[in-house]
C-alpha cells in the first residue's frame, strides 16, 4: 500500500494544538479585527476570516452539557453533523478547545497522509487520526484507546459532506461500537467508568444578504459547466436550472426522455431507476435490491476485481453517478421556500461534484469560499450515555439522530422566528 493507506498513530503536540487554536479562532474564522470590514482587506481570505465565521452562538449551557461528559472516569465520542467541508473542522476545533483541548479528530486519509511527509507530521501533532477507507481497525483501537485516558474523540457520523445544513443524515456506528468497546474495557478497571456519545450541531447562517456574491457564483458554475440561458432570476432559480440540465444531461445518457414539466424529483427517480438496472445487470446483483443495498455489492463487486478493466470502469462509472444524483436528497423537494444559506449548499455542492480540472475548481473543493460573513449556531443535544443504555447500535443511531435533528430543526425555527433568512420559492419544491 502506498503511504496515503497506511494507519500512524497520531502524536499530539500540546503546545502547538494550542497555538493553532488561536490560529483557527483569528486565522480560519472570525478574521483580523480592523482588517475584516474595509474593503480590499476584506477579499483576503486570512484576513476576514478564511470560514468567514465572525460570530459563535454556543449557549453556556449547552458548552456546560458537553463538557460534563468530558474528563477523567468516561470516554466521550463527540459526534457534529457535517454541513460543510472545511468549516467542519475549524468549528469543530473551537468546541473540543472548550471541553477537552486534547480530544483527537478524525480526518480523511487524503488529508492526513496525502499532502506529503512534512504535512502528515503537522496533522498528527495536531492530534487527527486518519480514517483509511475499508481499513479502520487501526483507528478505531487508537481512538478507544485514547478516549480512556479521558480525552474526547471527534468523529462525523454522517461521514462525507452532503451539504445540506438543515437536514441530518443517516448515521454510521463508529461511534457508538467505540463507545460499547471503551465502556467494557472502562469497567474492567472502574465500575463506575462511563462512556458518552456526546452529539454536537451547528447551522451556519448569514449575517446580511448575499445575493450578489450568489450571483456571482452562479456565473462561475454557468460558465464553467458551459450551461447557456441560466442566467437572469433569483440564484435560487438559477441553481435549479443549473441542477435541471445536468440532469437532462443523464436523461441523454440513460437514453430517456422526460416529460414536459415533470419535477425535478420524479425525472430524478427514473435516471436512478435506470441506471439501477443497468448496475444490477452489470454486476448480476440478485433481485429485490434497493439502491443502498445495490451499491453496498457493486463496491463489494469492485473491491473483488470480478471482471477485466474495461467492465470494472464501467461498474464504477455507474456507482459514482448514483450517489452523484443522489446528492440532491428529498431533503430538497420538502420545503416551499428555499433559503439562501441552502441555495450557497447547492452551489457548493455542485461546484464539488461537476466543476473540476482548474486550480480554482481544485483549491475550492479543499477550501470552499462562502458567500458572506455568517454566524455559528452550535447546539448540544442530549448526550448518549451507553452505560444507561440497554438498547441496540441500531437503536442508538435512531435516538442520536432524533437528538440531532431535533436540535438542527430548533435552531432554524429559532432564527426564522428572528427574521434571520432571506428567502425564495423553492423551485425543487414537490408536494
């Protein structure tokens, strides 16, 4: 394997954890007092805050509930949503520099280990453990093994981004299956011994409008992508209709025609059903599977090296457009309205997974750019404590999520009651 697969336990350097705590706060979020507002200075990123994050909401007694999970006699599994790239970790590096300076993150291996041996040294003083794609034992031992030393562990549980801020997606076990390990182990030594999956979430939030940033954004996507006759409308109008000839662009591929008018949902629907077919077909996947399961056994299927080169391009080919597709969830079509915080998601998302091949495209999916200067609004729902639990993984998955979105769903009824979103119809909208 090459060093990018292979698992290093990380070495945390205190001091310097603690110098990039005040890095991240000026540096990556809030910026540099008396540079940030005035002009020019202000289009520099390190100087008004590369996040563009000038304000953090996180209540005093939600830190409090945190932090008592924290400490010596229990290992805590922090677990944020993942709203966003980039901002994920410097927001997640403000709250465990509050209840547990030492706690260590979980990264992607690309991060960790393919930035080359100088940054792989940073990152591991840096306490972040890189999670290596169908090889994590490694990591998981560290983690449970660092969690009992009463430092916190950090972990995504929606694992990859889907850029969706008010939605909280399925959850993975990794969290909960370390904290079984580390309470067995815990009690081994100390009957008392506690172990916590402590949820965290935040929704970000602009303090004005960012309309012409938007605008702006919008263009760079129409140009980049070579979609003519977009232009003009809200942005929210504007990323529908980019979204509407990327998927006519399937259509073309599956061979289908859609019918005039129909949803943006429904057109989708049949792309996936289609391609569905075709990767069942593909990898004889047995009858009855629906699309998780169908693309559990095509990376199964992949990972086997089943068939020549050219069979295995084409199986990996069709997985990547289902789950590009489906990136755009039901999450979208629920709602009348569409704020612009979600309309700055979808631009992301789809200068993410379609605009590539330039510095600026490269640079933006590591560093993504927001439109304004936003607010942080962190919330800590009700701690898991797997000590008092006598339910199922299964089951812990359902309560944390429920926590989750519970407080996701407060925190935006909150900011709509104080007049905090500027919004447009949702043109994705489908009863």
């Amino acid at each position: 394997m090459g060093r990018i697969d292979v698992f290093v336990a990380p070495r945390p350097n205190p001091a310097l954890i603690n110098v990039m705590t005040i890095v991240n706060r000026i540096v990556m979020l809030r910026g540099v007092p008396g540079f940030r507002d005035f002009l020019l200075f202000n289009r520099l990123a390190g100087l008004r805050g590369v996040a563009n994050v000038r304000h953090i909401d996180f209540p005093a007694a939600d830190q409090q509930r945190l932090q008592a999970c924290c400490g010596a006699g229990q290992a805590t599994f922090i677990t944020p949503n993942h709203p966003e790239f980039f901002t994920d970790w410097m927001i997640d590096k403000e709250v465990v520099s509050r209840v547990s300076p030492l706690a260590a993150s979980w990264a992607t291996h690309g991060v960790v280990n393919g930035l080359g041996r100088p940054m792989q040294k940073f990152w591991l003083a840096n306490n972040l453990i890189a999670q290596i794609p169908g090889n994590n034992e490694a990591a998981k031992a560290h983690s449970v093994d660092w969690a009992l030393q009463s430092h916190g562990v950090l972990l995504h549980p929606e694992g990859g981004v889907g850029w969706h801020g008010n939605f909280v997606g399925p959850l993975l076990p990794g969290a909960v299956e370390m904290g079984l390990e580390a309470l067995q182990r815990g009690r081994e030594m100390n009957k008392e011994f506690k172990a916590w999956v402590a949820p965290v979430v935040w929704k970000l939030a602009f303090t004005g409008n960012v309309e012409p940033a938007l605008a702006r954004e919008c263009a760079y996507v129409e140009k980049s992508l070579k979609i003519e006759g977009a232009a003009g409308g809200s942005p929210s109008e504007r990323v529908y209709r980019i979204y509407s000839t990327l998927l006519s662009r399937d259509e073309q591929a599956c061979g289908l025609t859609a019918e005039e008018g129909a949803p943006y949902a429904v057109r989708q629907q049949s792309v996936l059903a289609e391609l569905g077919r075709q990767l069942a077909a593909a990898i004889a996947a047995g009858p009855g599977l629906d699309m998780a399961e169908l693309l559990r056994h095509s990376r199964r299927w992949l990972r086997e090296g089943k068939a020549d080169a050219d069979e295995q391009k084409r199986v990996r080919k069709l997985t990547e457009t289902i789950q590009r597709i489906q990136r755009v969830g039901p999450w979208a079509f629920a709602d009348q309205t569409i704020t612009q915080e979600e309309t700055a998601e979808h631009l992301k998302r789809i200068r993410n997974d379609y605009c590539k091949g330039t510095l600026r495209d490269t640079i933006n999916r590591f560093i993504p750019q927001p439109a304004g200067p936003r607010c942080a609004h962190i919330r800590v729902p009700e701690p898991l404590g797997l000590h008092a639990y006598g339910g199922s993984i299964d089951e812990a998955l359902v309560v944390l999520r429920s926590r989750m979105q519970e407080a996701v769903t407060g925190i935006v009824a909150e900011l709509q009651a104080g007049g905090g979103f500027i919004s447009y119809p949702n043109p994705f909208y489908h009863r």
